[in-house]
C-alpha cells in the first residue's frame, strides 16, 4: 500500500516511516524542510534497507498540493505529521502558525476529495485537554480554551477534519500525543532540535554532553509529590508503530466511525525530577540543572488513560523510562560523534 506521509523527514515522521517500511508500505515523504533535512531519506534508508521517495515542496501551497495529489492519487492513506510545534514560538507568531498549520490541512483534504483518497490519519496533542478535571485523561474529557496558538491549531484542525468527515467519503482518525521522546535504537534517526530545545529531554542531553551549561527546571512547587510537573512521557518508536496500525485500520475498513479519536500514552505519569533521576541512573552523570520560576502556559499534570487506545487499536506503548532516556542520550552521543 502507498501511504503518504507528510512531515516524514520530521521527528515523528521519521520513526513512522521505518514502522511502515517494516509493514511493507511503499512510503512517500513530503515535507518542505523547514526544520528538518534532505539526507534524512538515507539514514532512513540505513535502517530499513528501501530510500522512501520524498517530494519538497510546501503544503501550504494550494496548487503544488492539488498537483502532487493528482499525481498520486493511488495513495491508501495518508499520515499528516507536517506541522509548527513550538508553543512558545506560536505565542509570538500566531498567524504563522495558523497559516501553517491550517492551509495545510484544508489543501491536503481538498485533494483528497478530489482525487478519491479516502484516508487520514492526523497529529494531534494532549495539548486539546488542557489542565484536566480528571485524571487519567481519556478521550472523551471536555476540549479545554487552548493555552496557544499551536494548541488552538489542534483543535481547530480537528474541527475541520470532523467537519470534512461528515461530507464527505473521508475517514480520520486523530491521534493524541503525549510527550513523545526518545530516539530510535540504532541511534541513526533521531529529535533534532534546531537552537536552543524548548523541550525537556533534549534540553537534558544537551546539558549533559555540553553544548547547553545547566538545564532549568521550571518550578518545584507544583501541588505534585516532588513539586515539579507531571507528564507522560513515551517513546518515539511505540507512538510510530500506533501510526502504523491506525492507517492500517483505515485500508483495512475496521474503523468503529469515520472519524476516530485515540489517547497515544502510557498511562504513566513521571515528575521532570524523575525523569532527571531516570537519565542520571541509566547514563551514570551527573546532570547540571537548577530550579527556576515556572514556565508561563505549562499545566501541574497530565496522563494518559490509553484503555481504548489499547483496546481498540491492539496496541500498548512497552518502553519504560529508562528505555526512553537512554536512547536519546545515545542520539545525542551519536549526533556528537558524527560531527
Ligand atoms: N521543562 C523544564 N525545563 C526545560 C524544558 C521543560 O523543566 O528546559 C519541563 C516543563 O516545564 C514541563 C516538562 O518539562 O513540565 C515537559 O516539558 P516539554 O516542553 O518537554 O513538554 P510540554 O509538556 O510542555 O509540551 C508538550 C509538547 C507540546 C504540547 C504540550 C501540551 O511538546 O507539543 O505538550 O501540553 F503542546
């Protein structure tokens, strides 16, 4: 099957791809390279043996996109990772971010419309619930008003996929994140952060191979039992093996609606003190870190209830912590050693 993934030369997207070549899924990329590289393809290659195609141009551009999709209007499915995701970064350029994020979709849906391409699967975040009233947080817990831009871009794309949905022949399924982090084992594809890391694991490794000087923690009074905030962190690899199975529920008609939602987490909720302690413990450093004030936007504590997910997917995130903060510190050892 010939599934399109948007953003493939990405984080995400890139571990995505090497799960779908594994599926044999015939993959072609397009991304227009706006944080992220061309030789991406080979290292994907590296790993899985087969050099996915990949088309540079920008999905914002309606008649680029209108053009791709009647060339490849054999596509079985299509993975939307292609997005801006810096919350902080959306703050100061909400119309970038909306344009962006938005045009993008609305163009890719119209040529899927077009063309008789029936399905998608689409990047959501965690972000769309807010602080929660309840945790663990499942999927039916209330939309809360989005903390940024990049937050309301999630939900708003979600409201223009559900309404598509309904007029149409399309089906979706939006897939809610967690924090994805981690990198894949053979340490050749990885996060790739450009400038300084808003997140925090590559903030850590960072620190502790010496490019940043101290990582701070932003705030330990958090009404948590260590003070500092809670999120549910999971590997890169287990969230790209749920893509996998999600676009293969599509192709092959096993969705519930035609419009489909699911939490990609654990279910484990871990401190930003546990996971310093997790990464201190598997690499035998010392991190340099300090507390700081609390970042502005950042909620106490969110987690994963993935029962549906697990259910109705037949899929569960397996890598632990420890596995998570491992493999991105021998990523960014790798990414030190190859410069
Ligand atoms: N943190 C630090 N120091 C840092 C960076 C982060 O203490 O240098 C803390 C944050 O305050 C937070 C935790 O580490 O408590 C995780 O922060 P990240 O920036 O790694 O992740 P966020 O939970 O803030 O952001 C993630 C995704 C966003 C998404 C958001 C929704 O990266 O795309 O969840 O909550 F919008």
């Amino acid at each position: 099957m010939k599934i399109l993934v948007t953003g493939g030369t990405g984080f995400i997207g890139s571990h995505t791809v090497v799960e779908l070549q594994a599926k044999k899924h015939d993959v072609i990329i397009v991304d227009n390279l706006s944080n992220s590289s061309a030789d991406i393809v080979d290292k994907i290659a590296l790993i899985s043996g087969i050099k996915p195609e990949l088309e540079v141009f920008d999905l914002t551009d309606k008649d680029l996109t209108s053009d791709f999709f009647k060339r490849h209007n054999d596509i079985s499915g299509i993975i939307h990772f292609a997005a801006f995701k810096a919350v902080g970064e959306s703050v100061q350029k909400p119309l970038l971010y909306y344009r962006n994020n938005l045009e993008s979709l609305v163009n890719i849906l119209q040529g899927m419309k077009d063309n008789n391409i029936k399905n998608i699967v689409f990047s959501s975040s965690c972000t769309v619930y807010g602080q929660p009233d309840e945790l663990p947080v499942s999927e039916n817990a209330p939309i809360k008003l989005a903390e940024s831009p990049y937050g309301n871009t999630k939900q708003i794309s979600e409201e223009i996929i559900k309404d598509t949905v309904k007029a149409t022949d399309i089906n979706a399924v939006a897939l809610r994140y967690f924090n994805p982090i981690g990198a894949h084992k053979s340490a050749i594809i990885g996060e790739l952060p450009i400038g300084v890391p808003n997140n925090l694991v590559p903030f850590i490794t960072q620190t502790a191979i010496g490019i940043r000087e101290c990582l701070s923690v932003f705030g330990d009074t958090y009404e948590t039992p260590d003070g500092t905030a809670i999120r549910d962190y999971i590997h890169v690899v287990d969230l790209a093996e749920a893509h996998v199975i999600a676009v293969d529920r599509m192709i092959n008609n096993k969705m519930k609606n035609n419009y489909e939602v699911f939490n990609l987490g654990t279910g484990n909720g871990y401190s930003v003190l546990e996971v310093i302690n997790s990464f201190e413990k598997v690499t035998g450093l010392k991190l340099n870190y300090k507390i700081v004030d609390r970042r502005e936007g950042d909620i106490t504590q969110v987690w994963a209830n993935p029962d549906y997910s697990n259910n109705e997917l037949g899929w569960k995130a397996k890598k632990g912590i420890d596995e998570m903060t491992l493999s991105a510190w021998k990523w960014e050892q790798a990414l030190a050693n190859n410069k």
